[in-house]
C-alpha cells in the first residue's frame, strides 16, 4: 500500500461567523471538502447477492479447505515485543487466520557514503550496503532479523499464518528503489531487468528461507506459520518517484521477472506457497487504466506462471479515484479470472478513508460509505467463489503514546471499534460455509490430512489449467457498475 494517501482537516463545511462582545469574527478556513469520488451519493446500497453454483480452486490447511479473513500490519517487524504481541492478541478475538507483514528493511551503507531512502525503522533494519564486500549485507541480532523471529514465533504460538512480503514497489522501508540506489540505476523498472539487483534479491530471499528462528530453532522453510512468500508489495514499473521512467516499462518485464523469482523460491523451499503480491491490474485492452497495463502489471499472466500458486488483487477506490462501486466489478472480474486460470484468490488489500476523532479514535466522518462497501466488498467477493480477504491494516496499543495506534491513513482498523466489529461478523460468517471451501468439502484426498503447510488444489472436477470462462451470477447494479472513475 501506497503511503501518500488523502487527507484533510476537519470536513464540517464552510466557516461560520462568530458573535463576539461588540464585533465579528470569521473562524480559521475550513480544510477543502472530500474529492467528488469520495461523496457516498449513491454507494449506500447493499447488494443482494446469490451465492455461485461454479466450483473455485482452494486452500487446504489442517486437513480442511480453507477460507478465511485475514488482515495486514506493517509496523510489527520493527516495534517493541509488547506492541507485537498486543497485535496478535487481537487475531484470534476477532477470527483472524492469516496476517501479511514485511520481511524487508532495506537501507543504505552504516557509513552513510551510499543513500538510505525509508528502510531503518527506529535503528531497526534487516539489509545494508556493506562498501568493502561492494555488495548487500544481513543485520543479525535483537535490532535486525531477530525482531521477524519473534514475529514467527509469536503467530505460531498464537495459531497465525503469515503472508511473508520479500520487497517493496513503493520507497517505504526501502524496497527497490533502495536497490537501484545500491547499484547507481536510474530506472525504476531496472529492478526488475538488471543482474546485478536480481541477484542480491536473490540472494536476501535465500539468506531468509534458511534462516533458522533464534528463538525456538525452527528453520524458516520449515514453519507451519508461514502461510506464503511474496515476491513483492504492488509490483509495478514505477512509484512515483525519483526513478520513473516508463519509457522501459513493459508487462513483459515484471511477468518475466516474477517467473524467475518463483522458481527461484521455489528450488529453496517446496513447502510454503508462493504469491506475487500485484495489485491485479490488467492487461486487456479495457478503457479504465486498471485495464490497460500501463504500469507493467498483466495479472492474469502473473497469476498464470507455473510457479504461483495464487492470485492477489487490492482494491483502493480512494487511492484510485474510482469510487466505490467501480469495486464491485473489480471484484468480480478478478474471481472470474481466478476461476479461469484454476487458482485461489485473495482480495489481500482493501479499504475506504474515514476521518476520526484524533484521540477517541471515533469515526467523524465516511463510516455509512465504509460499512456498506465493506459489506459488498466482502459479500462479492466470497459468494462468487474467493477464497480470503485481508482488509488495512490491524493495529492495536502504541507504547510511546501510551494509547491506540494512530490511524494515520484513514484505513486502521481496531477491535471492538465499529469498522472492527464490522470485520469480525465477516471472519465468522465466511469460513468453512463459504462457496469455495463449501464446494472442496468432499474433495480432499487422504493425503491432505498429513501437512502441516497450506497448500492449495484446483478447482473440484479438473486440473490447474485455464479452461472456460464460469458462469457466475451476476446482480443488476454489479452488471452496471462501469470500469470508469465516478468523480
């Protein structure tokens, strides 16, 4: 997720005039109103929605088809054990299965001669440029990869999985714009071409599956609790920043990339599953820009390599300027396509911005938009055959404020608070009884019973290849939601 989100001040309208003792007084100017694509005229209806009679591809775990409610945190790799462990005292509260995380801090030299852009994280960091080696190197210890062995430790002892994200498309925490700055690169899409950045990639992957957890000896490629490895956070050719340049930029390159990278992963680990982490941008010819592959993302051709094992799509209509129902097709086309291919999906990002109150943390602001999207976001997605969603973020105690975590984004979610509550009715609602596990209930061969890894099977009555498009039943106001921007 992308961390130049909108926000404003207070969204009460137009200053009023204030009676004083013998004159007037214009209040301080109001902040500018929401951007016409956030106005909720219209997105306050609940769908009805008929849940499909088409077979998904699903997850296996414990002997059972899977289906779950997850979310995402970014902060848990560098924060204190207690915030750690306040974090995932709330996953089994609220039913959460599965949560994804970072597994990057990426920086530049200790010496500051080579630029660090946003990897060391309160003097916490997993990866340097080390000038006599003319290479990455690895921070051991309590304030390096020691703070993700907690992090595994504790959703294990917790009954967690965990999404382990390998770099960032975006500067946040380094990522790979740290990369390019390591080898003088000047293009964001060299991440993906050059030799010399995949072959650090490589070798930091590598470095981190044979990792042995310093806490309790278990060896990284080993760990029931990791539920996947992801190549990236939103892959794309550019970030908008520094190193854009599209000029270079080609779907071709990041699908080509990717399917090095899986493989690669793969010949060091053949329990855990493998994702890309895209946003699900298509390449198709549409009209809206989600469609046209502009950013060099094809998700149909990600999702199809041999070496992924599942689909991820994210849905931002205020990050995107779409407005809500632009996600309704969204949604569906991406379990369509899922369901062509023959793999899960995961809706693994997802959120409308509230503004709320600084220090109660109440919703001031956009909570009837967020609970009806939230409701037709999750109810399309399951009754037409996806597998999980993981909304942005779960966040609980921050030690310095002594208070809840700020909801810095307008996306941070809280137990017992109404978008958490929310949530909670989902992850009991949508389990076992949803399509996609509903349908593998009697599929299950023997041998599913004995891994301790999730894993994944294709869809009840064929084989992992792409083959018809399904048919799926669709709602009037979903057939008319249009691919292009509301505002």
């Amino acid at each position: 997720m992308r961390q130049d989100l909108w926000t404003s001040g207070s969204l009460l309208g137009l200053p009023a005039l204030l009676a004083t003792t013998g004159c007037l007084k214009l209040a301080q100017p109001a902040a500018p109103p929401p951007p016409k694509y956030m106005n909720a005229s219209g997105e306050l209806e609940e769908l009805q929605v008929a849940p499909t009679d088409v077979p998904s591809a699903y997850f296996v775990a414990d002997g059972k088809p899977f289906c779950f409610q997850g979310t995402n945190n970014y902060y848990i790799n560098f924060k204190s054990h207690r915030m750690v462990d306040d974090v995932f005292k709330q996953m089994p509260e609220m039913n959460l299965k599965v949560m994804r995380t970072w597994a990057f801090l990426d920086i530049g030299s200790l010496d500051h001669a080579v630029e660090s852009i946003d990897g060391m994280k309160e003097k916490v960091y997993f990866q340097y440029w080390d000038p006599a080696a003319g290479a990455p190197a690895y921070h051991e210890g309590p304030d390096g990869f020691e703070r993700l062995d907690y992090v595994l430790h504790r959703a294990r002892t917790t009954g967690v999985r965990m999404i382990m994200v390998l770099t960032n498309n975006w500067k946040d925490f380094g990522g790979m714009d740290q990369y390019l700055i390591w080898y003088g690169l000047k293009s964001h899409y060299q991440f993906f071409t050059d030799e010399r950045v995949k072959k650090a990639y490589k070798d930091y992957v590598a470095h981190l599956i044979n990792r042995v957890n310093t806490i309790d000896g278990t060896a990284y490629r080993e760990d029931p609790a990791i539920f996947a490895w992801e190549l990236a956070n939103e892959p794309r050719c550019k970030n908008y920043g520094r190193f854009d340049d599209l000029s270079g930029c080609d779907p071709k390159y990041l699908t080509a990339w990717a399917d090095e990278m899986s493989a690669f992963v793969r010949t060091l680990d053949q329990h855990h599953m493998v994702a890309v982490g895209d946003e699900g941008f298509f390449d198709d010819g549409g009209k809206h820009w989600t469609h046209q592959g502009k950013d060099g993302v094809d998700h149909v051709a990600l999702t199809s390599l041999p070496n992924i094992d599942f689909a991820t799509y994210h849905l931002y209509p205020d990050n995107w300027s779409t407005g809500v129902k632009f996600g309704y097709q969204w949604i569906v086309d991406h379990v369509l396509a899922a369901q062509k291919i023959g793999k899960p999906t995961v809706l693994e990002e997802y959120g409308t911005i509230v503004k709320s109150d600084k220090k109660t943390l109440e919703i001031t602001y956009g909570w009837e938009r967020r609970k009806t999207a939230y409701i037709n976001f999750n109810n399309l997605h399951f009754l037409y055959g996806g597998n999980a969603a993981m909304f942005w973020m779960l966040a609980d105690q921050d030690d310095y404020l002594k208070a809840l975590y700020p909801d810095y984004d307008g996306y941070t979610v809280y137990n017992g608070l109404p978008t958490g509550e929310l949530l909670q009715q989902f992850a009991a609602k949508y389990g076992p009884e949803a399509p996609a596990c509903r349908f593998a209930s009697q599929d299950l061969p023997p041998e599913a019973n004995s891994s301790p890894f999730v894993t994944w099977r294709p869809p009840p009555g064929r084989m992992a290849t792409a083959g018809t498009t399904p048919v799926v039943p669709t709602p009037a106001s979903v057939e008319s939601a249009s691919h292009a921007p509301n505002g």
